[in-house]
C-alpha cells in the first residue's frame, strides 16, 4: 500500500503537449489508493479530453467557473477544491501557469484554486529548452519555491521542438515516486523501524489439533498500519490470522507458535528502534506433542503443559536504546498487575485493556484502553476504534522520540 493511499489529491493540468501523460498519471495516483480530482485550464483540452480523465478519475472534471452545460449554470467552487484536497499537483505546469502562480494572477479556475489551497503543493514544469532556462522562468522556480510550492525538477531528453534538453515533463512514474519519497521525508518516523507482533499462536497438540486463544490480529495489524503511515519501516510478525495488510513500509512475516515468534522477534529486535508486543502469546504449550491424531477414547484426556518463553522479558533484559511497549489484558487488579508488568519486563509503556470493560479486548474492532509509561503516568481513553487506540499508542511513543 502507498503512503498516498485514502489521500485526497487534486491534479491541475495545464495546456504542454506533456497533458498526455496525465492519463497514466490519474491511473498511478488511483492504483496508489488516492481519491483524485482533475481541474483543467480551458487550453489544456486541446490535449488531453476531459473525458478520459474523468473516466480515470470517477470523478467530474472541472474546467471554469461554472458548468458549460448546465443551464443552471452550477457553481464550481474553488474554495472547497482547494479545501478538499490533501495534495495539489500541477503537472504539466507551463512557463505561462507557472508566471501566473508566482505574481498571483487567477484568470482561470486552476489558478483561483491555487490560490485557495492549505495543503502541500507541487509543480512539475514542462516546456522548451530556452523556455525552462529562461531568466523569468528561474524567478516563477524560485518564487513559487519560496512560497513554500514544491519543484518536480523536469528531466533531460527529446522535447517537442525536436531540440534535446532539460524541460521535459518528469515521467509520471517518477512524479509519483518523488511526491511519495517528499512525504515520508516528513513524517515523525521517517527512517524509523518498528517491530509489532501480532495475532495469537497456535500450541500443537498433534497434527490436527492445538491449543489457542480468541486473538483476531486485529490491534497489531492497525498498529503495524499506523506505524508504517507515520513513515516507519515495519515488521510485523503475526500468528495465524484473517487479518490482511497490503504496505509498501510493511513485511509480514507470518508464524505459529509462540517458539516462532520468540525466533523471529529475535532476529529482528536487535536493528529496531521501536518494539510494539501486541501479540497474545500462549503462555503454556503441551510438554509432548503426538505425531499421530489422538483417537477419541472413553474417560479424560490428559496433558501435561510446560511454559513457554517470555518474548517481552528476554528482549526487556537485551533491549539498548529501543523504546519497547508492551500489552497487558487482565480481568482483576488490572493497574497493580499492569504497573507490576511494566516494571518486571523493563518496558518503556503498557497498554492495559479489562475484560471488563464491554469493547475490548479480543475479536472485536474496537478497544478501550489506558497507557502506562515507566514513571506510572496513567492515561485513560474511552472506548475507540482500535485504529484510534493505534493512533493514540504513537501519540505517547511520540512524546519519547520527541523528548
């Protein structure tokens, strides 16, 4: 999945002959999960057709101040297009746009919006060699660049006069991967790698049957998530689940038992800069397991049970820098077992949910929790969504990464 994904992008397209690559551009932004919107300068449909790009977009395209065809003459109201849109992208932005951005002209639909837009812009010029090496076009550059806009540099190739040099339209391939590399360049955990495990383990009794728990996967795979949308590189191990993540910032390395996953943790925690236990490990596995199905016969079945490793106290005793969280579900003295926890695993915070507590824990899509740090500050939320609870666990992880 695309850092760009559930994004609001708004692609301004102006009137270069490079307004034909915009139809790839839509595809990829789309493909990357983006909700897109097209705005057009009325020149900018002598090469590319507002047709295909709403097809491409699901979206209408818009164009002018008001619907052409409409004899209600509807309104298009730049306001709320700059408003709605998390990323303003212009592309191909001509020397003429490009002069109009930078001395506040708004002669057009695109640039009233311009004007009007919060959010991050970005432009990819396109023209002629002389053109883009042109005094007044180095000024729009740098004005607009002081504004705050950011600059798609064009490349080097064939442009359209025949002549070969710099003024060609970034490829839309590369203006996806340069706005995606800018954001992740900003968010708290740009370079950051986060472990998290997840899902519950499965104990094999013999080959068909195993002992387990009610674990859906559900809170490590939004945290994972979460993680990976603040920038980080992610590892997320997790036992069996239906769970689903599909990231580009996320691998997924899936286990069983809980000698599995004490492996993989193992492996992968001495290069982490944040570890998030979520994972609800088994805390006993049979002592023998049969290499044959055990045939149902009269009376009890006995097992004899042994301990499994503790994940979180072995990396608690080996952790260096590592901020390290832990969870804790309990059903009595919840504080007192969770503070006891917190301390005997040398963790850096814990987050404790109560059976108690109707919404959470196990199975379902929401969690009501409280999050301890290592001095015992106790921070209480309501009953949320577990991509909120998610939210709220890098909001304190957060505070130690910003101390």
């Amino acid at each position: 999945m695309s850092i760009l994904r559930g994004k609001n992008i708004l692609l301004g397209i102006t009137a270069g002959i490079a307004a034909y690559k915009t139809a790839s551009l839509v595809r990829l932004f789309v493909k990357a999960g983006a909700d897109v919107k097209v705005i057009m300068t009325p020149s900018a449909k002598d090469f590319i057709t507002p047709l295909t790009l709403s097809t491409l977009s699901k979206h209408p395209v818009y164009s002018s101040f008001t619907n052409e065809d409409d004899e209600n003459s509807v309104w298009n109201n730049h306001v709320e297009l700059g408003l709605w849109a998390d990323f303003f992208i212009i592309a191909p932005a001509t020397a003429n746009t490009l002069s109009k951005m930078a001395t506040g002209n708004s002669d057009n639909l695109l640039l009233a919006t311009y004007l009007s837009a919060k959010c991050p812009v970005y432009f990819a010029p396109a023209m002629d060699l002389d053109m883009y090496k042109h005094q007044s076009s180095k000024d729009s550059f740098k004005k607009l660049e002081s504004f705050g806009n950011i600059m798609i540099p064009a490349a080097h190739g064939e442009l359209a006069s025949g002549l070969h040099g710099e003024g060609r339209m970034a490829e839309p391939e590369d203006i996806v991967a340069f706005i995606e590399k800018d954001i992740l360049q900003s968010l708290p955990l740009n370079k950051k790698k986060v472990l998290v495990t997840a899902g519950p383990t499965y104990e094999a009794i013999d080959p068909v049957r195993f002992l387990g728990n009610h674990s859906s996967g559900k809170m490590g795979f939004e945290i994972a998530k979460t993680a990976a949308n603040l920038g980080a590189e992610v590892i997320l191990i997790t036992g069996p689940t239906h769970q689903k993540i599909t990231h580009s910032l996320v691998k997924l390395v899936p286990v069983v038992s809980a000698e599995d996953m004490y492996k993989a943790v193992h492996e992968y925690f001495k290069d982490m800069d944040i570890a998030i236990l979520s994972a609800a490990v088994a805390d006993f596995k049979p002592k023998h397991i049969a290499d044959k199905k055990i045939k149902k016969k009269k009376g009890a079945l006995e097992l004899e049970l042994e301990r499994t490793k503790d994940i979180l106290a072995s990396i608690g005793k080996i952790k260096k820098s590592q901020i390290l969280v832990g969870f804790a579900l309990e059903t009595n003295n919840e504080i007192e077992n969770a503070i006891d926890k917190l301390k005997r695993k040398n963790l850096d915070l814990i987050v404790l949910n109560s059976l108690q507590d109707k919404g959470a824990g196990f199975g379902g899509s929401t969690n009501k929790v409280t999050i301890i740090d290592k001095d015992e500050k106790m921070t209480q939320y309501d009953l949320k969504s577990k991509s909120e609870v998610a939210q709220d666990l890098f909001n304190e992880i957060l505070k130690y990464i910003n101390a």
